[in-house]
C-alpha cells in the first residue's frame, strides 16, 4: 500500500470517509429543518439542539465515564483521535464510529425520504 509520509492511503481515505459521514448527519439535520419547517415552526430549536448533542455529548460521556474513546464520535474528539499518533492505529474505531454515524443518519433520511414523497404526490394530484 502507498504511504504518504507515515500515514496509509488507505487509513486516510477512511478517515476522510467517516468526516463526510459527519458532514452528511448535519447535513440532513439541515435538509430535515427545510422540508418540516412549514409544518412545525419550531423544528429549528430540536434539529439545532441536535446538533450541539452531537458535538458535545461525546465528548462529556468521555471525561464522565473516564474514557477516552467515547470522544471519537464527536466531530472534535475524531479529530484530535486522528491526529493522536498514540491512538491513530486502531481500526476498530474508526469503523465503529462510522457505523454509529451511519445509524444516526437513518432517521433523518427516512423522514426527507417521507416528506419527498408527500410533496411529489401532492403535485401530481395537481
């Protein structure tokens, strides 16, 4: 496998991965606000406590339960879990924050999904 200085190709397009798997939970928090915000006007409030949940609720469970791989399923704490060269070898990590983020995106996509759908019947109905 290719290596850039000391870091893999392959580890590196993981990481890359699960960052846009970060990027993508937000993003359907974003896309969750604009497609229920005619519904319920206060759907904002939830989605933006949501996302804070989701920036720091890890990493509060990782210094309450005194451990520090709950932090990595934080934006922030996978950063710094990155850049960790101590920590940076474990793979089971990664891949256990990538599924958890996964997971996490499953909700927000099949409420889009419910609302796509209502919206494109009511316009063929016109």
């Amino acid at each position: 496998m290719s290596m850039i200085g000391h870091v893999s190709v392959a580890r590196l397009a993981f990481d890359i991965i699960i960052v846009l798997s970060f990027y993508l939970f937000l993003l359907l928090l974003v896309e969750l606000r604009v497609v229920y915000s005619p519904i319920y006007s206060k759907i904002g409030l939830l989605l933006g406590f949501v996302a804070i949940l989701h920036f720091f609720l890890p990493l509060i469970l990782s210094l309450a339960f005194e451990n520090p791989a709950f932090s990595c399923y934080s934006p922030f704490g996978f950063f710094a879990f990155v850049f960790d060269p101590s920590k940076n070898q474990e793979f089971g990590v990664r891949t256990s924050v990538l599924v958890v983020i996964m997971l996490l995106s499953v909700g927000p996509i099949l409420y889009v999904a419910r609302r796509y759908s209502y919206v494109l019947a009511l316009r063929q109905q016109m």
